[in-house]
C-alpha cells in the first residue's frame, strides 16, 4: 500500500509545476515517481488543492446496520443466544445472510460484551456507560 507524501513536498511539487516546468521534471527534481506528480496536478486542479483524500472506507456502513434494532432487541430479549443461532434468526426473518463473526463483531460495536458462565455458556450484556 502506498504512502502520504507531506504536504510541504505536495505544494513545492504543484508550484514547480505551475512554475512552467513538465511533471516529469518535477518528478525527477523532487525525486519522486511521474505517476505521482501527474496525479497530483490532476488532483489540485480539479480540487485546488494538493492535499491526499482521505484513505480507507467511510464509518458506518455495512449490511447489518439497517438490521440494528432487530439485532439489539433480540440479543437483549435473549442474552444467552449464540451467534449461529442470531445468523439464522436474521436469514429467516429479515433473508441477510451474516456469518457469527460478523455479528459479534457488529454487537461489540453496538456496546455488547460477552460474558463466560460457569456452566460453559455465556450471555452479551451491554456495557455501563462511564
């Protein structure tokens, strides 16, 4: 995966180029790749800035989050339930597929623990605030 050059080394990179000089030029001049001096210019003329944009994904998507009241009234209507059975419950009722990982995952999001019991089972609770 690629790296954020700084923005100083953007900046003196665009004004070069501004300057009068080919992103080739600049390229060498600040020894760094063609490609990333072309794009960069790209990027601060359709922007108008040579800022980076934001890497990764946006928060708060997923398949699961339109399912959320039903996942959290469910978990809470039946704390021992195992992420195998909620998988299912959802797939019946609501036809998502979801596998158990992505569920625990979710309902630790959500502010859900799991707690062990003695008797080898174990219920979600959500966490106190604070």
């Amino acid at each position: 995966m690629g790296h954020c050059y700084s923005l100083d080394l953007r900046v003196r990179v665009a004004d070069f180029v501004e300057a009068g000089h080919t992103c080739r030029a600049a390229a060498e001049h600040f020894d760094v790749s063609e490609s990333f001096a072309i794009k960069l210019v790209r990027r601060a003329r359709d922007t108008g800035s040579p800022a980076p944009a934001r890497q990764g994904r946006p928060p708060g998507g997923g398949k699961l989050v339109p399912y959320e009241s039903f996942l959290i009234q469910t978990v809470e209507a039946r704390p021992a339930i195992t992420m195998p059975e909620l998988a299912a419950r959802l797939l019946e009722e609501h036809g998502v597929v979801a596998a158990p990982a992505m569920l625990s995952r979710f309902l630790c999001r959500c502010g859900f623990s799991y707690k062990k019991m003695p008797d080898g089972g174990g219920v979600r609770t959500r966490r106190r605030a604070g």
